[in-house]
C-alpha cells in the first residue's frame, strides 16, 4: 500500500524482464502480465505534478526515473477511478486530482511502514499540490519524529479525543487500528463522483467516523463532510488539513 515501494518492485521486475529476455530471448508472460497491472497502478498513484503520493512511508520520487519506468512498462491508456483490493480512490475531474485511502492497514507484519492515515486524502490543482501528508522520515531517523509523522494527525483526516485511528508503537509497529473499512464510489453524469467511506479505528471509543467526499464534474467544488457516530457525545474531534 506504499506507492514508493511500488515503484521499487515493479523497477526491479522491469530489470529482472530484461535479463531474462536477453538471456533466453523467450517472453516471461507470468512477469509481463504483472509489470502491466502495476504500471497502471503506477500511473494511478502519481499527481499532475509527476511526483507519487506520499501515502505509508513514500516519496514524492524523481519524476524523470518514474517518467523512465512508465514507458518502459509502457503508457496507461487509462487510469482507472479505484484499486478495489489496495483500497484507494482515484476523483479525477478538470484540474483536480484527489487520491483518497480507504483500505485497511497493512497486517501486522506490514505495519511499519504503515501510517494511521484511514480516509485521509490528497489533492492536487493542476500541477500544485493542495492538500498533502506530511511525508516521513526514514527508519534509522528519530523515533519520536517518525511516529508523529505515522500519527493520524499528520494527514487530512480526523482525530477523536485526540487518538490515531490506529495505534503507533515505539517499535514502529501498528497496535489497534480499523478492523472493519468501508469505501464505496458512485458517479453522478453531468454532476460529479463522490465517495463514502467509514471506519472502525476508534471502536475502543464505541465510535464510528464516515466520510462523505464529492468533486463536481469540472473539478472547481470539493465538499467534505465527517461524520463520528457514538454513544458518548462528548469526544473531542479534531479536523486536520495540511
């Protein structure tokens, strides 16, 4: 669920491709099918700027060597709006491009490089980044820093009683986090594509935070709305934006 990871393989199984094309000179159809489906997902997870979105442990990455991947693998005829089983949204209209989370978390052995960032998104406006996470730093850096930088407050979401919506450990793994996610997608011609989703992350509060997003068709009106159903009316919520 890391688009920098992503990228990593999928220029690793480009090379591999080629070593063994050139030392058998016979197609590695297993490989090929693959190196497709990611190159679209690729072009999935990169902003108008050319740069990828910053989600679980990424980097913007050099747009020239993801420039050089992608026509490598060759160009996406078309990005495709969601990728159901990594759980992310694509809202692509006019000048605006928004990628939205709406997965689960890695599994336990994944987490950590796993931020607590369900339904957070990012968003571009032509090729100027608008709302972004606040990025990270790398493993061997400060501890505190980088579990700040993993916490649900460092992206554009929503905080209950002043919690991540799933636990950040010292050791860099995930404790509790969202069980249960939901995320559907639903076009409206002529008017726009919206989303809902929700998620269990703060069930040790009997809490339930929903996600209402809707881009109009020319990518000029954003709305956001966030909902927190819960049988104690008096959580703090905090709304963040950076």
């Amino acid at each position: 669920r890391s688009p920098y990871y992503h990228m990593q393989v999928l220029k690793d199984l480009l090379d591999i491709h080629a070593m063994i094309i050139k030392a058998s000179q016979t197609p590695a159809p297993v490989i090929d099918e693959t190196i497709d489906r990611m190159s679209v997902t690729l072009a999935f997870f990169r902003h108008p700027d050319g740069g990828l979105g910053l989600f679980n442990d990424g980097e913007i990455g050099n747009v020239d060597l993801l420039d050089d991947i992608q026509e490598r693998c060759g160009l996406a005829e078309t990005i495709p709006a969601e990728l159901p089983y990594a759980g992310y949204v694509r809202l692509d209209n006019g000048p605006t491009v928004m990628l939205f989370d709406g997965g689960l978390c890695a599994p336990l052995e994944g987490t950590r490089h796993t931020h607590a960032d369900t339904l957070s998104f990012e968003m571009s406006y032509g090729d100027q980044r608008v709302f972004v996470n606040s990025g990270t730093v790398g493993v061997e850096g400060t501890p505190p820093l980088r579990n700040i930088l993993r916490g649900t407050a460092a992206h554009n979401t929503i905080t209950l009683n002043g919690q991540d919506s799933a636990e950040v450990w010292g050791d860099g793994l995930l404790g509790r986090r969202p069980k249960a996610v939901t995320c559907t997608v639903r076009e409206e011609p002529g008017m726009g594509i919206g989303l809902e989703a929700s998620h269990d992350g703060y069930r040790n509060l009997n809490a339930k935070h929903t996600r209402r997003l809707f881009l109009n068709s020319e990518g000029t009106d954003l709305r956001c709305e966030d909902t927190i159903e819960t049988r104690k009316k008096e959580w703090p919520v905090q709304a963040h934006f950076h």
